[in-house]
C-alpha cells in the first residue's frame, strides 16, 4: 500500500495537451466527461480549454514542429455508470487517440 502523500501549498492550474488529432481528442476526452470550449487567443491556433471542478484547466493544443504531441498520463475520477460503454466501480486504464495512457478512477 502507498503512504499518504501529504499535500503541497501549491495547486495545479493549467495542463496543456498537444495533440496531432485536436478533434479526436476533444471527442474523446469530452466522452469522459469533459466540456471544453473552443478558444483562440490572438493570431495563436484554435484549441479546446476544459474547466476542472478545482478550477484547473486542462487545454487541448495542435502539435507543430516547435511544440509536438505531448507524452504525458492523466488520471480523471469519472461517474462510470454515466460512460458509454459505462466502467464498474474501480481503476481502468484507457488509450487516448494520440496513444496516452489515461487513469479512470470509476465512482
């Protein structure tokens, strides 16, 4: 069993995905439950930007050249019986469409 890990001071408040399938992703991810909103700051590229219930956002980015698909796990707890197809109660891991390994943590 994993000790407790005690909490930090600072508090997460952005997470930015590049992706090389913007829509895919924003399917899938809204698919868990996700409500994004198509956002483009300036001359900069259109994105998706996802507001957590801590007030994190979690954003969706094309990749470039400068800025490539991102390799990083996430983790979401997610109401499984409101997923299609709907989750038991429990740890699941699922794929994302660029191939990241994404945590269900399954109410």
């Amino acid at each position: 069993m994993t000790a407790a890990i005690p909490p930090s001071p600072a508090r997460l408040a952005l997470v930015v995905v590049y992706t090389g399938q913007l829509e895919e992703c924003r399917a899938f991810y809204a698919g868990l439950g996700l409500t994004f909103v198509r956002e483009r700051h300036g001359t900069g590229p259109v994105h998706h930007a996802a507001a957590l219930p801590d007030g994190s956002v979690l954003e969706l980015y094309p990749a470039t050249a400068r800025r490539p698909v991102s390799s990083v796990r996430l983790g979401f707890h997610v109401s499984g019986e409101e997923l299609a197809p709907p989750l038991p109660p429990g740890r699941h891991t699922v794929t994302d469409p660029d191939g990241r390994a994404v945590e269900l943590y399954a109410e």
